[in-house]
C-alpha cells in the first residue's frame, strides 16, 4: 500500500482520481493528435518504419491491439474531428472508435458517431450487425508455445538425454567449463491457425495423397513444410543463382527489369528493405517488396543494378510522394 495515497481523506481521493482520469483521457486524445499529424506527413518513413503501426510498436512498444487503436482513432479524427471531444468526455472510447472506424464514410459518419455514444463493445457490434457489416470472427493466428520444462536428465555413455513432458531432446554432453544454460537446445513449437475455403480443404487432402510415400502419417506440419520449401525454390530471389553467362546483361534502358537484374538486386539488398533513416536505422521490412529506381524512370534512370533497390510499398509510396508530391 502506498502510505502517502492511505492518508488522503476518501473524498479528496475520489476526486483526485476523477482528475486523473480527466487528465489519462486528454493525453490519448494528444496521442490521437500526434499521429494524425505524423502520418500525415509519413514522418514514420523517415524514421525507417514502413509504416504508423510498425513505428509505434517498434519505437515505442505498444502492442498491437493498443496501436491499431490508436491509428484508427487518428483516421477517424482526420475526417470528422468532432471525436476528440467526445474522447475527452469519454463518452466514447478507443475500442467503439476503432470498430466502426473501417465502416464510417461521409455520409454516415455523423449519425455512426451520434449512435455509439455511451455505447459498449457489444452494443456497437450489435448496430453494426444492424448495418450488415460482414464480421470474419476467426483471425489468423501464429503463436510460439510455451517451451516445454524438463523433469529428468539421463546420461548415457558420451551423450545425454532431456526428457521432456512431450518428447526428447538429445544433444551432446557439453564439456568441461560450459554453463547450466548451454546444455539444453530446444526446438521451439509453433502454433498456426487460420480459416480457409473448402477449394483449401481439397488441395491439403490431395496433397496428402500424392506425398503419402514420403509422409505416411500426413501430417499438416510436413505437407506445408514442403509445400513452401518448392514455391520458395521456385520463385525467392534470395535461392536463385545468378550464371556467370547472365550476370554479363546488368541493365537496360527499357522499364522492364530482366530477372538476371531483378535477383541480383535481391542478393545485393538481402531480400529486406535498403531505406536507411537519417541517423542510419535501416528499415527491418522483408514483406511486400518492390524494386524502385534510385533515379526514377520517368526521369531517365536506367534499370541497372545500381540505379535499383529494395523498398518496401511504404517506403516505395514515401519515396515517390517526396519525389513528385500527393497524387490527384
């Protein structure tokens, strides 16, 4: 118990709080403020995030949930201002903003806001089930398992054994000298869901039949595993080699980037995004890659090697906006 806060007088306490709460409220509404204000001016792109929510988990470590929030707040403030009031008030809140934020448009805006006052998650779920909204309930989801304890070590001969309450792990005895901490290696499980058409189902069972030789027990974690392993053996630039034959034709004037091109800028940038902040933080972006011309095509760039790089579309986006303004 905090002794100073214990000898505050119960009503001065009550309402030392409500001025607490007051104040917690006006400082998410800055918050919303802020990030309307730099994503307006993509300030997250300089900073070498690709994007508002990526800049404010990474930088300042708000989770997900609490910075989806937050963003679709700053959306719906954009167009219709009139909510920071109501956040201050907290006659509504960061969770109702964010469900109807994906729904509201020009025309519906103001009554949406008018219907959610005062309103719990529930009941703005019911009036946008009114509405006809399509809700898919069931996300996506990669979750790392907790690692299994150990509760027997085994030695036998110039190997140990680690029983674990679900499998064991082998590995060799660690010699003289090692820490406690290095003499355990744990392969670390992963959790994967997600829903999918019956068009799926079909392709995972004939996938089955037709690597039933190689994976007798059909296991999904085994089909999926060599599923990618063929699509990224087909088409990740980062697997393909480059022959010294193709490697001679390293640019064109046409836009067209040869894929000779195209791998070797892959391998040269490693397959992450090259956008490096001013104070050199390099964005850690490895999704949704797009080749941009250092000096844009329209204005004369060559498709070469050099005048080619990795960005991602956020910085791709960022790039162009400072090269040639808003598009109309």
């Amino acid at each position: 118990m905090n002794d100073e806060m214990a000898k505050i007088y119960d009503g001065d306490l009550l309402k030392s709080f409500s001025d607490t709460v007051r104040r917690e409220r006006e400082v998410i509404a800055d918050v919303v403020i802020y990030l309307a204000e730099i994503g307006r001016r993509r300030l997250h792109a300089k900073e070498a995030y690709p994007s508002l929510f990526n800049y404010i988990t990474g930088k300042y470590y708000y989770y997900s949930g609490a910075a989806y929030r937050r963003i679709q707040a700053a959306k719906l403030y954009q167009r219709f201002p009139e909510i920071l009031d109501l956040l201050k008030e907290g006659k509504i809140n960061l969770l109702t903003i964010s469900l109807i934020e994906p729904h509201v448009y020009k025309d519906n805006g103001k009554p949406l806001i008018e219907q959610i006052i005062g309103k719990s998650k529930n009941e703005v779920e019911e009036i946008l089930a009114h509405m006809n909204v399509k809700r898919e309930n069931a996300k996506d989801v990669i979750r790392r398992l907790p690692t299994p304890v150990p509760r027997l070590e085994v030695v036998e001969g110039s190997s140990s054994k680690t029983v674990f309450q679900d499998r064991e792990v082998s590995q060799a005895i660690p010699s003289a000298g090692s820490k406690p901490n290095e003499q355990i290696y744990v392969d670390r499980r992963i959790k994967i869901e997600f829903v999918a058409d019956e068009s799926l189902a079909k392709k995972i069972e004939r996938a089955k039949e037709v690597l039933r030789h190689k994976f007798p027990a059909g296991k999904l974690e085994q089909i999926f595993q060599q599923a990618l392993e063929d699509m990224l053996e087909k088409r990740d630039p980062l697997r393909k080699k480059v022959t010294a034959k193709e490697s001679t034709t390293l640019q064109t004037q046409r836009r067209y980037i040869p894929q000779t091109v195209q791998r070797l800028v892959w391998q040269r940038d490693g397959g992450q995004c090259s956008y490096r902040s001013p104070d050199g933080r390099r964005c850690e972006e490895r999704g949704g890659l797009e080749i941009d011309h250092v000096k844009p095509w329209s204005l004369g760039g060559e498709s070469s090697v050099e005048n080619l790089r990795l960005l991602c579309h956020g910085h791709n986006q960022w790039r162009a906006w400072k090269t040639f303004g808003e598009k109309k």
